[in-house]
C-alpha cells in the first residue's frame, strides 16, 4: 500500500492508493466524519473510476478496515482486527 501526495493545479491533497491482489488500482480517500470531497477530488474519483481503479471515502477506522477488507487488501483476525 503507498501514500501519495498529488497536485492538481493549485491544489494538493492525499490519498492512499493500493493494488489489490487482482491488479486493480485502488484508492481510499481518508476523511472527516464531516469531510466533503473537494471538486479536484471529485474530479479525482470520477477519473480513477472511469478508468476502471476501485474508489472509495471512508469517514471512520471501521469504514476504512472495511472497504480494505473487502478489496482484499487486509484480513481480519478472529478479535476484529485487521491482521
């Protein structure tokens, strides 16, 4: 899994990106319960998803195990921790 740091014009933003074991590219945008994406973001998302990556938002550590889970990415123990 690797953290890039990406500008897009006068904006730069994170994100976690990842190849999942099926060679897709993946990427988990990390927000605020409250966060909104911005419109590079979003312009970000609709990109990364028309070029057929996985794209997700998660707003808690639940969320983020989750969608990591189901790409595949982490496993999760037996006591509800990714392993």
């Amino acid at each position: 899994m690797t953290t890039n740091s990406i500008s897009s014009g006068r904006e730069q933003f994170s994100k976690v990106g990842s190849c999942c074991p099926s060679a897709v590219r993946a990427f988990l945008r990390l927000k605020s319960r409250k966060g909104r994406l911005s419109p590079a973001q979003k312009q970000f998302s609709e990109a990364a998803l028309a070029a057929g990556a996985l794209y997700e938002v998660a707003r808690t550590t639940d969320e983020e195990i989750a969608v990591l889970s189901t790409w595949k990415a982490v496993r999760i123990s037996g006591k509800g921790r990714a392993a």
